[in-house]
C-alpha cells in the first residue's frame, strides 16, 4: 500500500537533525531567564526546501511559585 515505507518506518524530505546550545540563569529566586539556539540540518544534508528556516533562537521567561 505505501512502497516508500522501510523496516516499519515511513519518513518524508523534511526529517531534520539538530544542534544547538542552551543558557539559562535565575534572577533573584523566583523569575528565569534563558535561551535557546538551534541549528537544523536536512536528513540528507545536501539543501534545504524553500521557506524552511535553518535556524532557530528561543527567549523564554519562567516564575517559579
């Protein structure tokens, strides 16, 4: 029914990996700051689809109760 499937696993051109880095910090002793990056690689790393970004940056901001 689906001859793109293999080994039970059916995948699509937009399987990514990625690499990145996180920092976060605490301010007094309830409010957290942080951040994240990213990277994306394609599955087969060759190029990307069009209007697919590569990256990605996150701020976050957390109260702890």
């Amino acid at each position: 029914m689906f001859p793109a499937v293999a080994d039970g696993t059916y995948t699509n051109d937009h399987l990514s990996f990625f690499a990145g880095a996180a920092l976060g910090f605490k301010i007094k002793q309830r409010v957290l700051i942080g951040g994240r990056f990213a990277w994306r690689f394609p599955r087969t790393f060759e190029s990307y689809s069009p209007y697919f970004m590569p990256y990605t940056l996150n701020l976050d901001a957390g109260l702890c109760f």
